[in-house]
C-alpha cells in the first residue's frame, strides 16, 4: 500500500461540477463526495473494509504481539463480511436493545445534572471532559454493565487507522489488549462477552464523544453573537466524528464513469467538509446497507438530548480553545473544548 499524503484533504478543492468519483494522486487513492454514490458502494459486495486482522498478523514479524487485537478483530462488525460479519451485528443489536430504555434513562438523568452544574456565569468548561465523556462514560456503563475502562490518553480505538507509526501502534495495541483483559475479568457483570463489549467500546465510543463534540463546536462557532437558549440546534447532527469511511475493491468493477481495479482504495466522505449543514450528505454518516451504524439511535438521542439542555441556558458563551487529537487520520475527535460563559 502507498503512503499518502496523510493530512491532504480534497473537499476544499471541489466545486459544483466536480464528479462524484475522483482518482485523487495525492490520497493514492479514489475519493466519493456524494452520497448516492457512497451509498451504492456500501451497499455493494464489490467492495470490502480492510483486513484488520490480517494487517495486525503482518505485525507478529515485527514482534509485537497483536494476538488479544485479532481476537477483539473477531467480534468487530466493520472486520468481518459474510456470516460472521451478519452474527456480530445480530449479537451487538440484540445487547443495544436490551438495554436502550434504561440506558436513556440513566443519562438522561446524568446529563440534567452535569450541564446546569458546570454551564453557569462566570465558568470556563471543557465540554469535552467534564461534559460529553462523562455522559458518553455513563452510556457505555449501563450498556456494558461495567465502568469504562480508561484510555489513558491513547485511544485503542485507532487499531483502524492503517497510516500511524510503529510506535504508535504498538502503544495502541497494548491499549486493546488491556482493554479486553478488563472487560474478560469483568465477564460476570458483562452484559455481553468480553470480545463484543471491546468492540462496541472501542469502536462506538470515539464515534459518539467525536461526533457530539465536532457537532456543538460546529453549532456554537456559528451562533456566537446568541446565547445557548437562542440557538436553533438541528435535530439531527450536523457533524460526524468519522468524516470518512474507506473500503477496497473487491473485484474489477464500474462505479459511474470510473473503472476500479481489484485492491484499490475508495475514500468515502461523510462529511462533506463545507461550513454549512448539508443534509443530503448527512443522510450517510451512520453508514448504509450491511455496515451501518448500529448505533444511530443512540448517538442521535445522546445529540438531541444534549442541546435540549444547552437550549435552557440564558448564558452567552466565548469559545476559548478547541484541540483535535493528533495524529489520528480516522476520527475527528477534540481532545478539549474549552469554552467560558457570562450573562
């Protein structure tokens, strides 16, 4: 595989007659930007996700030992296709489910609490930390059964980011491999097995802290001259944590007037990266066909409960700092938003 241009981001160079498939030379790749298409190779069995599983194999010749990773790997939805990939889905559904009811009943509560508490006059807040992980924390809590485990400042999350150092991947696969050991000595609390209470945590859990957080920053930077009670929040969030996607072709195959090899890369944007809300493209962010989100009902509650909060405050807000985490080529997630309040 190539090594692309990491940090390059195409959207800013589109304009309204650009097509909806592009061989982009500095990505080494294709890139989708519109969400029919997006849709239709999602759908399609004529593209893949990446072999997780076999990429962190190739790692056992480095010495690094990724066997607690592949054994995670094999309750992850995203890394699997056919009847293993449809199992995992069916078991993750099922454990969402049982729980969905009490689970918006807990942080429904937590949330009432943490934003009156924090949001007042005269407060600086990072609504990362002391807002959106602790409600995210409560979530995965009462839907696993157990506390989340910490993640320390390294995010097990980023065993799906193909393009970090060495180093780095090391660090995080340890992250892993301690996160299913907490979750294995707490198998008797689980509410489901070890292996898929790591997958949704892992997996599910930067997603949702991402997309909340990439989302209230979007909002307020646009609403700045407003306090929160004047804001007309969307309903829907207007911001993914996972601004693409990326699959591998399966097959020779036509997408549109583009000709795909079998191998290449396809870049899927959800995001359509423009300042302004776009629905059509937000329609994508959860995903489509066999690989969407379980999560969405979840995630889009957590976004409406939230601002409903926000949206009793009769405080005005200066947003003071906003730190993406780096290197991270997989979600758009901040670390911090620090933003301070006044009548």
């Amino acid at each position: 595989m190539a090594l692309p241009r990491l940090g390059y981001d195409p959207r800013g160079r589109r304009h309204a007659g650009s097509p909806p498939i592009e061989w982009i030379p500095d990505l080494d790749c294709w890139c989708v930007f519109e969400a029919g298409t997006t849709t239709a190779i999602l759908k399609s069995t004529d593209f893949a996700a990446a072999d997780f599983a076999e990429w962190h194999r190739t790692l056992a010749e480095m010495g690094i030992d990724c066997s607690a990773v592949i054994e995670i790997l094999d309750h992850v939805a995203i890394a699997n296709e056919g009847p293993r990939h449809a199992e995992i889905r069916k078991v993750m559904a099922r454990c969402i489910a049982a729980q969905s009811g009490s689970t918006k009943d807990m942080v429904n509560e937590k949330i009432n609490d943490l934003v009156p508490a924090r949001c007042r006059d005269g407060q600086r807040v990072d609504l990362v930390r002391e807002i959106i992980r602790p409600a995210c924390d409560a979530l995965f809590e009462h839907l696993l059964g157990v506390p989340v485990p910490a993640d320390e400042g390294i995010s097990a999350s980023q065993i799906f980011d193909l393009y970090l150092s060495l180093n780095r991947r090391k660090k995080i696969v340890s992250q892993a491999a301690a996160m299913f050991e907490t979750y294995t000595e707490a198998q008797d609390r689980l509410n489901t097995a070890p292996g898929y209470a790591t997958s949704l945590r892992m997996l599910g859990y930067d997603s949702i802290v991402g997309s909340l957080s990439v989302s209230i920053l979007h909002v307020l930077e646009g609403a700045s001259a407003k306090r929160l009670c004047e804001i007309a929040y969307p309903a829907k969030l207007p911001r993914t944590g996972v601004p693409y996607i990326e699959r591998f072709a399966a097959a020779d195959c036509q997408v549109g007037n583009a000709t795909i090899k079998q191998g290449d890369r396809v870049r899927l944007y959800l995001d359509s990266g423009s300042q302004g809300t776009n629905a059509r493209n937000g329609a994508c962010y959860f995903g489509r066909g066999r690989h969407s989100c379980l999560g969405e009902d979840l995630s889009s509650w957590l976004w409406q409960t939230l601002t409903a909060k926000f949206a009793q405050l009769p405080l005005c807000f200066t947003i003071e700092s906003a730190v993406r985490r780096k290197p991270d080529w997989v979600f758009a997630y901040y670390s911090n938003i620090v933003v301070g309040f006044h009548v």
